[in-house]
C-alpha cells in the first residue's frame, strides 16, 4: 500500500477524535424563587419518596387494589412503552457520532456495444467493498442531540412516576369514597327501617284518632326522603366500583371491601420537609426541568445547522473480473476524501429554526416555573385540607353525637304528649343529615392526607 495512501487513513482515523465546538452554553438551573418554608403549619420529619406509602394504611383489600393497579392499568403500561421508546432513540441519536460502517458486494456480467466499441466481448465483475463514512461533529449537532434525547428519557420516566403517583392516589381515593357511601347507604337504610316503623306506630296512632292526619303524610314524606337517599347512593356506588375497576386495568364489575370507613388506620404525622426538596422529589418538576434541558438542548442542534460541516469518507475493498482474484493485491480498491458543506443561502430559514428553538426554550422556562409555583399551591392547599378536615371531622362527630341525643328526647317528648311531631321531625331530619355529614367528611379528611402524598412527590417516612 503506497505512502500516499496511509496519510489520508491516518486523518480519516483521527479526525473523529477532534472535540466539537458547541456554539451554545450548558445547561444551567434558572435562579427560582423558592419558599424557604411552607406557609401552612406542617408536621417535621424526614420526608422520602416512597411508592409503597399506601401499606401505612392498614387495609389489606385496599393495598391488593393498588398492586393490581399497577401491574394492570394500561394508562402506566402506556407510559412504560414510552420509556423504552425514548431510551431507543438516545441510542439511534448517539450513533450519529460516531462513523457508519457498511458493507456491499456485487457479482454482474456486462457486454459493451461492439458498434462502439469494436471487439468488446461479454465480461464479469465481482467487487466486495467496505463503506465508511463520518460526520465530525464540529459545532456540537450531533452532541446537544443527544444531550437533548436524553433530557426527553429523564422527562419520560418522571412522567411514568407522574402516573404512577396519581394512579396510586386514585385508586385510594375512590375506594375511600366508595367506603363513604357504602357507609352512607347503611345509614340511609337505618334511618328508612326507623321511620317506617315511625310511620307505623302513626297510622296505628291516627287510626285510634289520637294523632292528626297531617303527623302521618309528614312520616311518609320522610320515609320517601330516605328511600330517595338509598335510591341515589346505590347508583353512586355502581358507578364509583366501575371506575375503580377501570382504574385497576378491568372491565366494570362489583369490588371486594376491605375496612369500613371509620375504621381505616392513617399514620399520625405527615412530615413536608422544606420547599426546595420539591425539585428532586415532584416527578412532575423534574419533567418540567427536563423538557427545559431538552428544549435548551435544540438550541444548540439549530444553531449548528447554520455553519459549515465536514463528512468524511473512504471506501477499501477488491474489484475483478475474476471471483478467483478478488484475493489478489492487483485487485485492491479504495478512495478516501472529505466533502465539506457550507449553507450560503436559504432566505433566512436556518436563523429562524434557531430563532424559534430560543423561544421553545423560553415557554419551557415558564412551563417549568409554573410546574413549580403549581407544586408549592397544592402543598399549602393539601396541608390546610388536612388540618381543617380533620378539625371538621371531629365537630362533625361531636354534631352527630347530640343530633342522636336530641332525637331520642324528642321521640320521647312526643311520645308523652309533651310536644308535636313537628319536634321529631326536626330532630330526625337534623340527625340523618348530621350522620351522612360525619360519614362525609371523615372521607374529605382521608382523601386529603391522599392528596398531600401526591403533593409531595410520592410518599413519607413516618418518624
């Protein structure tokens, strides 16, 4: 192999080596303004994120729905194939920075016009040739392309927690209704069994002439009032056992129970940690940055597109007539060269696919600031969800306590003759709406400490 032949190989194996010059900075984190501390007060504690927050409670059917969710779901099995998808492109952006390799052979017989070329009889052609090729990433293109299809993997698998987070607090949530009305609809059925045994004793009593027919239109209206509740809470439950099976990955269907409502076992305190961890521990924070990353990224992949690139090829193989001499050194083949490839003119196209990656680069800053400003409200919100629920709860069973005190001395007052009926039925009415309230908001104060383990990222250690 000649001399000249060596150095032009010598450059094509080096030049691959050559560092780029990015035309654009590295990302760096925008200044933000954080919170040093929540507004709200908050429980202390190490605060982690942890998927598996739902085994606090103490609730064996309700953990088995979530683990069932989550192997099921298909908004998650969706969400999973989008990962593998974006880890499969880091791979085929990453291989353009590196040199393409190929191989071909041919095998051909040809036979030339003898009216030109006179005498020209029939040959064969055998050529085997190994095709190389390499793009030097001068400016960057190549490597901010990958630095931006890895951001996009980063922001992939924090939208997979995203899911997963709001799938697992889902799942929680409308079992933890469905136990509210399964509750209510019990106290819905006491409250109809008590007054049509009401309305019984009346039409006894009106039959006899001691009571007004006014006291016994009045229990049935009451009676109808009940029948109506248990009426719209088996609807509600139907529909709310069918999105909870949907949820889980199934067709509509009936959903085994686990513990009632009431006595459902959360942890005591739910430690918040400071506002700043946020950043690392919200997937849906980490996406925003990342989309930053990626957008600011293809600022770097556009700009580069405005400058000059440099490909460099060499082709080595054997070309003969003969299969038999394909070995033969006489039968060598190569050439190496570089094209180069300046954009002079393109009526400002290139400047403005660089000019509109800068503003993509620029909504996904204020995308990311919002995400996080969002992220801080939800806490505060969650944090005086938990505190008043659970202060409304307990007036709520402080409330239901005297309604049924105060419904047992007015049936006994009415029942002595002491007052009308007009008593019970205040005191009934205030009873059955005092005990669907309790129900009620014992299932607001649990769906917020929910809603709180969405608003912190994923889970807690309890301390």
């Amino acid at each position: 192999m000649s001399d000249v032949f060596h150095f032009p190989l010598l450059v094509l194996l080096l030049l691959p080596l050559i560092v780029s010059c990015a035309l654009t900075p590295d990302y760096e984190r925008p200044e933000l303004d954080v919170p040093e501390k929540y507004i709200e007060p908050a429980p202390g504690g190490e605060t982690v994120a942890n998927l598996d927050w739902w085994e606090l409670f103490q609730d064996e059917q309700l953990q088995l729905l979530i683990r069932t969710a989550l192997e099921q779901n298909k908004d998650l099995g969706i969400a999973l194939s989008r990962i593998e998808e974006a880890r499969l492109t880091v791979t085929a952006v990453r291989a353009n920075q590196f040199p393409f390799l190929s191989a071909s052979g041919l095998f051909g017989r040809e036979k030339q016009s003898r009216e030109i070329f006179p005498g020209a009889d029939a040959d064969d052609r055998f050529r085997v040739t190994g095709d190389l090729t390499y793009q030097v990433d001068l400016w960057g293109e190549f490597s901010r392309a990958t630095e931006a299809a890895r951001a996009s993997l980063l922001a992939t698998e924090s939208a997979y927690r995203t899911v997963t987070i709001s799938l697992v607090s889902q799942v929680a949530s409308t079992y933890l209704l469905l136990r509210d009305l399964d509750q209510r609809l019990e106290v819905s059925k006491q409250t109809l069994k008590t007054r049509l045994d009401s309305l019984e004793i009346i039409q006894a009593r009106f039959d006899k002439g001691t009571v007004p027919e006014l006291d016994v239109y009045q229990a049935q209206v009451e009676v109808a009032v009940a029948e109506t509740a248990i009426a719209s809470f088996q609807r509600r439950i139907v529909q709310t056992e069918n999105a909870l099976r949907i949820l889980m990955g199934r067709n509509p269907g009936p959903v085994t129970r686990g513990n009632s409502l009431d006595s459902q076992m959360f942890p005591p305190l739910v430690p918040t940690g400071l506002p700043s961890e946020l950043l690392q521990r919200r997937p849906d924070v980490v996406q925003a940055e990342a989309e930053l990353m990626a957008a600011t990224a293809t600022v770097g992949v556009a700009e580069a597109l405005r400058y000059p690139s440099i490909s460099l090829t060499g082709r080595f193989g054997a070309e003969s007539t003969d299969l038999s001499d394909l070995n033969s050194g006489d039968a060598e083949t190569w050439n190496i060269g570089a094209n180069i490839f300046a954009p002079l003119f393109n009526s400002g196209q290139l400047k403005a696919q660089a000019d509109a990656a800068r503003e993509r680069a620029k909504q996904s800053l204020l995308s990311y600031e919002r995400t996080l400003q969002q992220s801080f409200r939800e806490v505060e919100d969650a944090l005086v969800s938990v505190r008043t629920y659970y202060s409304e709860s307990e007036a709520q069973t402080r409330r239901a306590l005297a309604a049924r005190n105060a419904a047992r001395l007015s049936r006994a007052r009415y029942d002595g003759g002491v007052v009308d009926y007009l008593e019970v039925l205040d005191s009934e009415r205030t009873l059955f709406s005092a005990e669907l309230a309790q129900s009620e908001t014992l299932q607001y104060y649990y769906n917020a400490i929910v809603r709180l383990y969405a608003a912190l990222g994923g889970g807690w250690s309890v301390k």
